[in-house]
C-alpha cells in the first residue's frame, strides 16, 4: 500500500522542514525500500492464490477424465457394485505398486482414487469408476493442476528456502502496508487521496490508483500475511510448537496410554495444520488380550469406517508396517466437521478419534485463519472476496511501476529523499527491529537493508557535498 508521495524530493506538496517532515521522509524511504522486496513476490502471491482459490473447479474441468464419472447421480449409482477392494486390484492391475490409501467419491458424479507405491519408489494417484472399479487413468502424487498452483504459491519453486522467504515476504508486506497507510493518513493541509486524479498517461493518476487501491485492500493484505505465517520456516514452526506443547492446539491427552510411532499424521495422508505433526499411534493388542488375530481386510475396515460418520470425501490411509495403523481423515471447508480416527488394523478398534471440538482454543483460531486464506470459510463469499482481493493487489503492484518510473531522476534508482536530521530513522528501526524479534527472518533482513540504507545515506551525503 503507498500514499500519495511527493512529486519529486522538495516538490511543493513536500513536508515542511521538520520533525515530522523528517518521519514523511523515513516512513517514505522505508516504503519504498519495501516496495522493492516485497512487491515482486506479492505479485507473484496475488496472481496464484487467486486461481488457488477455484482450484476444485479447474481440476474438475481440466482433469474432467479422470475425476468426472458421466452417468451417475449417486456416488455409488449404477448396476455395478464394486467395492474398495474391487478399486485397488484394478489400481494395482493396471499400476504395481503398494498401496498408500484409498478415497471414494467426494460428490455424485465423481470418481474414486487409489494411491500407490510403485517398486522404484514413485506415488501415483489412480482413479476409477466406482460403480465397476475401471481405471480412468492416473497421475503422480500431487500433480493435478490444484496441487501445481498450491505449490506455486508456496513459493516452491526455489527450494528448499521456501518456507524462509514465506517468513520474510509475510514480514516486508506487513510493514509496506503500516508505512503505506501513514504515507496516505491526511495531516495539516494535506487531505488525503479519496479519487483518482489526472489521466494515465500522468503520474498522479497511477499514485492515486495506487494509493486507492492500497487503501482498499491493505487490511486484508494483513489479514493474509500473518495468516500465511503457520506456513514459514521459523516462526511457523515456533507458533505450532508453542500451541501443541499443551491443551492449546491438539489435545495431548487423546495420546495418553496409547504407544506412538515415530511417524506423523502428515506423513501418510493430507493433515491440518494443527494436526501435521500429531503421532501416529501403533496397533497393539488391548491390555490383557494377546494378539491372534490376522489383519483386516480392507473390505473388512471399510465398513467400519462407514459407521463412523465422518464427512463425505473422507481418506483411509492404509497402515505402514505390522504395527501400522488404518487413519480415516477428512478435512472440508466446514471447520466442525474435520476428524482424524485412527484404527488398530487386526480388530479395527477405533485407538484415537480427533474431532474439531477437541481442538484448543490455538488451534481453533489458527485453522480458522487458514481456512479463511483458503477462501473456504464463508463459503462462495470468502472465495469471490478474496479473488478481488486478489485481481486489486495485482493492480496495486503494477500501479507502482509507472509511479516510480516517471518520479525516479534519469538514471537513478529513485530512492527517496533521505532525512535531514541524522537519527530520524532510529524511532522507525526501533518498532522494525521489535518486529523481527517475533519473525527473525525478516529481522535479519531489516538489519541488512538498515546497513545498506547507511551506505546509501553516506553516498548521498558526499555527492551532496561534493556538488
């Protein structure tokens, strides 16, 4: 978010000489210098999260053979009446491979999946018709043009630094919005931008864009930094911490008795946030019964499963190893009805069943921020809200091109004018500098521009002096 900035350093609607004058001029600098870190992956963010948002609907478009099954009303409608098992011998008949889980239809009309291990390691989701369990076709894990735009804007794409540059992109944004709104708050005579003024081809007609725009939608720029933030590499990982360690987020005392793996919830199904490192329990026989029983079937467990309750579209995870477990999963955009059950695979008896209300009061309020990010919690409204949300934060980032390109001197970068008291900085670093106590990452980067600003202020100086 910017503001209506000065012309051109000393330009008419330039602030005074003084105290405050100085803070314009800091509050400016930063901006900018926000601006240039912050905007690019912004952009980037607004452009993928947008189409993120309608990810079901593309997939089912895009992937209409695999996921669409014509004919039917009913998720099991049809003469034929295949089952689970029918699903994965045709899965493994046509794909080798070890089975990973298995998720029938979400909806009427759509199909079932089957997901694999194949011999050189790889995983594969296979689809079919539930009714006579022929295969439609299949794909690797995670490859369906909704998984693709998800790590688009997970910021994958450069590795494993991913999680580190969510950390301090969420940071930069929170303070170009903050300094952005200073930049614009009316003071003395100046009332502030409330229309957009001049014609495109001028440089106040795309300041007032920007300005309006940034007005418009830097709330809930904000609201989407901070709610991204379960997803960086430090802070995440501390804030997760921090409300798993105690009744806060998931409740240890499901696990009480229980003997755990070393596996994690998210390493064999799609987990919750709050949930992803939740341990897996072991199939143990119950105290004083000694175990003589085969493992169950998979035609076996299903029903099981079924009685259960759990929302349409539920995963059963299959388990990983002799003492592995079965785990039911679903989590829809109805925050109530998510649940995790994990089943003893030789007697199906249910070991752990996580439901929402046994979240914490962290968890409850960290995964209703996620599901709003998602667009899933006001359901159309939430999804079309933030499309617009979206398509204006591209226009703001691109309103700022034009505005710093007619601004800048010829030639220069164009940062602006530096204060002209020494130490008029130290107020703004101060808050700064608190800020990435709570997200390092971001703190180190404001240290580093801080040490970059100083040279920059000392070039500027012996140029000045020079002159």
């Amino acid at each position: 978010m910017a503001a209506a900035a000065p012309s051109a350093p000393g330009g008419a609607d330039s602030p005074a000489p003084t105290r405050q004058g100085d803070l314009y001029r800091v509050v400016w600098r930063w901006h900018f210098y926000a601006g240039l870190l912050a905007l690019p992956w912004v952009l980037w963010l607004a452009l993928t999260g947008g189409l993120y948002l309608f990810h079901q609907a593309l997939d089912d478009r895009f992937h209409a053979d695999l996921m669409r099954v014509p004919g039917t009303t009913a998720p099991h409608d049809g003469a034929a009446s295949a089952g689970p098992a029918d699903w994965v011998r045709a899965a493994q008949q046509a794909h080798p491979g070890t089975l990973l889980g298995v998720t029938g239809p979400t909806a009427p009309g759509q199909s079932a999946r089957v997901e694999l291990k194949t011999a050189d390691g790889a995983k594969r989701w296979v689809y079919l018709d539930p009714r006579d369990a022929r295969v439609l076709g299949a794909l690797p894990e995670r490859s369906t043009l909704g998984w693709t735009l998800r790590r688009l804007h997970s910021l994958k794409l450069v590795g494993p630094w991913a999680r580190a540059l969510i950390e301090i992109t969420a940071g930069w944004t929170v303070l170009l919005v903050l300094t952005g709104l200073y930049l614009w708050w009316p003071r003395g005579r100046r009332q502030g931008v409330w229309s957009v003024r001049g014609r495109p081809g001028q440089r106040v007609f795309w300041r007032d864009l920007h300005a309006l725009t940034g007005l418009g939608v830097g709330g809930v720029l904000l609201l989407l930094a901070l709610t991204g933030l379960p997803w960086s590499v430090f802070l995440g990982a501390q804030i997760n911490q921090w409300a798993n360690s105690s009744h806060w987020g998931y409740p240890s005392g499901l696990r009480v008795n229980l003997p755990l793996s070393t596996e994690r919830l998210a390493d064999v199904t799609e987990a919750s946030w709050s949930t992803s490192l939740a341990q897996l329990p072991q199939s143990a026989p119950a105290p004083g019964v000694e175990r003589l029983l085969p493992p169950l079937t998979l035609d076996q467990l299903w029903p099981r499963v079924e009685v259960l309750g759990l929302a349409p579209g539920w995963h059963l995870s299959a388990p990983r190893g002799p003492s592995g477990v079965w785990t039911a999963s679903v989590y829809p955009a109805d925050l109530a009805q998510q649940r995790v059950v994990h089943l003893d695979a030789y007697d199906g008896r249910v070991l752990i069943d996580m439901r929402w209300s046994d979240y914490g009061a962290a968890a409850r309020a960290l995964e209703w921020g996620i599901n709003v990010h998602l667009g899933q919690e006001f359901g159309a409204v939430n999804r079309w809200g933030l499309a617009a949300v979206c398509a204006l934060t591209v226009l703001l980032c691109l309103a700022a091109l034009p505005m710093w390109w007619w601004r800048r001197p010829r030639g220069q970068l164009g940062v602006p004018p530096r204060p002209r008291t020494p130490g008029a900085t130290l107020g703004l670093a101060g808050l700064m500098l608190l800020g990435g106590v709570l997200m390092p990452l971001t703190g180190l980067s404001v240290l580093l521009m801080m040490g970059l600003d100083g040279l920059w202020l000392r070039r500027e100086r012996a140029q000045a002096s020079g002159a």
